[in-house]
C-alpha cells in the first residue's frame, strides 16, 4: 500500500463544463460566502484577479462538503471537548 503523501485531497464532484479538469488553470481562492436557500445552500467563490462563481449546492452535496473537509483537517473533533482540551 502507498504511503500518504501527507497532501489532503477534498472528493471531486463532476465537472460538467470542463472536458478535462486536470487541465483547469488553478487560481488562488480570494474570498468565498455561504448563503442558506430554499432548496439548500448557495456557494460564491471568487478567485484572485478572477471572476466570481456562484453553485447552488443539495443539502446531501453540503454534507458531501462537510465530510471532506473534516476528513482532509483530520476527523471530526470529539464532542463536548474543546480544541485545548484535547491535548
């Protein structure tokens, strides 16, 4: 089995507008906002110099999100037991 390369990868949702998406130039994240909608959550995202982007996200594709990210910082924190206290 591979060893980790200590380097965190958050689960890839399909992009349907992107032929390749390895390709993608990457840009720098500049600023990013959460909004609660109706039907689930609404993403803006823009880059540095870039323009902005906004996704309509499923409250199963948030949970998506949300899972991937505590995976990528390490797990879940441990109920009722503050940052400080854990160590």
């Amino acid at each position: 089995m591979a060893k980790p390369s200590g380097r965190a990868y958050i689960r890839a949702f399909p992009f349907p507008n992107v032929r390749n998406p390895a390709m993608a130039k990457l840009q720098s994240l500049e600023t990013f906002s959460l909004h609660e909608t109706e039907n689930g959550y609404r993403l803006l995202v823009s880059a540095v110099g870039g323009d902005a982007l906004y996704v309509e996200i499923t409250p199963a594709q948030m949970d998506d999100i949300i899972e991937s990210l505590e995976a990528a910082m390490g797990g879940e924190a441990e109920e009722g037991v503050e940052e400080d206290e854990a160590f």
